[in-house]
C-alpha cells in the first residue's frame, strides 16, 4: 500500500486528486493539505494547513501555486517523502533545485507540466514531426484562471521541437506598433496563449511546409483526463532516482 499526501487538496485538481487516490486499492489517501481551506473537507477527508502532515506518507502529490511548489518540494524531499509535481510555472532555475534536492536525498520526484496521456504523446508527435518541418508555432488555449502564460506545457512542447527539428525558420516578426503580436519566443519558437471563460485547455503545434500544413493537438475536456497519468506517476516514483522530467518518460 503507498500512503499519499495532496497539497493543494481543496483546488480543482487536488480535489479530483483526493478522490482518486481513495478509489484506488492500492493507495492510501494519509493526509490532504491546504492552508487555505484548513477546517473545511473534501470527499469527507479533514483538510489541514501544515504540510508537515504529508511527512507520513509514501508520496506527495503537489498540485500548487509556483510560488509555493519549491517550499513543498524541499520540505517533502529532504524528509524522504517522493514528490509528484503537477504544479507549473516552475522554471529552468526551480526545476534545478529540485533535481539537486532529489539527487542529494533518499526520495525521487516527477515533474510533469500535463499529466494527460494524450497530452504526452503530443510532445512524442511534435518532436517527430520536427524532423521533417522546421516551420511551427505552438497555440494554447486555458481557462482564465490560470496564472502562467505561455503554459508549461507549450513551453515544453516548444523545447521538445526545438531539440528535434534539423535547423531553425526565423519567424516573422510583427508590427512595430503592436508589440507581442507574434507572440511569445520559446527556444526560437512562437508561442500564443489565449485565456478565456469557457476554455478548459487545449494545445496545438502547426506546422508548415511548401503546399502542406500538419497540426497536431490535445484537447481537455474534463480534469479526470489527468488522473490516469497522475496515478501512474505515484505507483512509479519510488523507482526513477533522481528528477525525471514529463510523463511521456514513464510511457514506455
């Protein structure tokens, strides 16, 4: 049986997250954690304010804020507790204190911008198809609620190609007098993002080529999507040393 913590239990995933893990036979739901909603519950467990609680655990889900992951991460870390890391926003500088912390340590993390299966095999699909079409831009669409822009996962989609592709197309550049028109510029990659009520979250690489376009895309339409993959993750971290970085590297 592993023994699971969630902080950020009451969000909107953490609450999918909390009924998830008390689903599962072979998961042990052992505290869920929110300073903000302390007192309150969810699914009928008693949510608290001190992560300390999830020091009990096997593992801990995070499902945060980007200014509060890196705190969670080194608190559970440096205590052995495995993280499983949903939050995104965290950045180049973040994610090497992670790695360090869980190099340095007896427990593993998982970081993972999307836990969506599909949104996984569209960072495998682009990349492939980076290969052959140097010409791409990257599209994400999220509710309005979501704090960071571009998404984590399009900048991950950006590097991904950026890694593949043979060369880089400079993209053209926009009016001088409307300034971020084109978007933003990822690892030489232009990347859009649209905020709006009613969206949940949808991403999309477009590629181009003499006579042809090819867009690959995942569409969201209910937040259970992630639970698969975050679960796969839980059951995986105590065996991947060290940071590993996206669900596609647990697929195969």
């Amino acid at each position: 049986m592993i023994r699971v913590g969630v902080l950020g239990a009451a969000g909107r995933m953490g609450r999918e997250v909390v009924r998830a893990v008390g689903g599962a036979e072979d998961l042990e739901l052992v505290a869920a954690v929110d300073p903000h909603h302390a007192g309150s519950r969810v699914e009928g467990v008693p949510v608290v304010a001190d992560a300390q609680a999830l020091h009990v655990g096997d593992v801990a889900v995070d499902f945060t804020r980007p200014d509060a992951v890196l705190a969670n991460a080194r608190s559970c870390l440096e205590r052995g507790v495995h993280a499983v890391i949903g939050t995104t926003g965290i950045g180049p500088g973040g994610l090497e204190q992670i790695r360090m912390l869980a190099e340095g340590g007896s427990a593993n993390a998982i970081v993972a911008s999307n836990f969506a299966l599909g949104a996984a095999l569209l960072l495998r699909f682009a990349a492939e198809a980076a290969r052959h079409f140097d010409a791409v831009e990257v599209i994400e669409l999220h509710h309005e609620g979501k704090v960071d822009a571009p998404s984590g996962t399009a900048i991950a989609i950006a590097g991904r190609i950026a890694a593949a592709r043979s060369g880089a197309r400079p993209a053209p550049g926009g009016d001088d007098g409307h300034p971020g028109a084109r978007g933003a510029d990822v690892e030489g990659i232009r990347v859009h993002s649209v905020r709006l009520p009613g969206v949940l979250a949808h991403h999309e690489a477009i590629f181009g080529g003499p006579g042809q376009t090819l867009s690959i895309g995942h569409d969201t339409t209910d937040r259970t999507c992630y639970l698969p993959g975050v679960l796969l993750a839980v059951r995986a971290v105590a065996t991947r040393p060290g940071l590993t970085i996206g669900l596609d590297a647990l697929l195969s």
